[in-house]
C-alpha cells in the first residue's frame, strides 16, 4: 500500500497513538508540512521515527487515519522601543489522528525532496475482528 510518509515523529507520539485514543499533532519541518498539505480527512499516512533521509526497507512505524488536517502560517514580530527588531513566519500543520495498523516499509518509493511529500510502500495492515 502506497502512502505518504510522516517522518522524524517523536516516538512518544506515536506511542500515544498506539493506545487507540485520536490525537492532534503539531508539524514544523518543511517535508512533513509539505506532506500534510497533500492529504485530506479519510486519508491513510504512515508515522516513523526515522529521519526522512535515512528511510530504508523494513523501518517500522504505525499507519493512521487523517481525521482533520491544517496548514497555517504563524507570524510573529519582535520590538523594543518603537523599532522594529525582528519579523518571523512558520508554515506548521495541525492534524488530528487515529491509530489503524503496526507496519513497516516494504519499499521507499521516493526519495526525500523538501518540496514533495516523501511516499513510501507499506505493509497492507490486515485487521481482524472477532464477532
């Protein structure tokens, strides 16, 4: 199953998500915002802890549904005493997830760009319910 990848997650988050329980997450980096922007509620992504860079075969992490996604720009600016000291924007996108699957890349599709969301090839998670 191909999807976009979120990389560099900090593996407490996706720890929290393990525990089944939606949870908002906050992303800075350039190619996770990038990432984020393409997708839409409904969506399927995969959260690793491994940097983008270093994504090889067999990297495990956790696949999530998209239950909402924003991208917004954060504007601040410094002063003291009437004069203009600095002038800061952030790209950051908010999304909140829900834990689906355990996975692991079966193939890295793409390289790591900072101007395209980083794909890889996932073990499709397979579920099984009892009833």
């Amino acid at each position: 199953m191909e999807c976009i990848a979120l990389t560099g997650i900090f593996p407490m988050v996706i720890d929290e998500l393990r525990k089944g329980i939606p949870r908002t997450v906050e992303v800075t980096s350039a190619h996770n915002v990038i990432s984020l922007a393409q997708v839409n509620p409904g969506s399927k992504i995969f959260l690793t802890s491994v940097d983008c860079e270093d994504i090889e075969m067999g990297d495990i992490g956790i696949v999530v549904e998209v239950l909402s996604v924003v991208v917004t720009m954060k504007h601040t600016v410094e002063s003291g005493h009437g004069y203009y000291i600095m002038e800061r924007e952030k790209l950051t996108a908010r999304c909140k997830l829900k834990f689906l699957a355990n996975s692991t890349i079966r193939a890295s599709v793409n390289r790591c760009s900072i101007i395209e969301p980083r794909i890889v090839d996932v073990v499709r998670p397979v579920a099984f319910h009892a009833g």
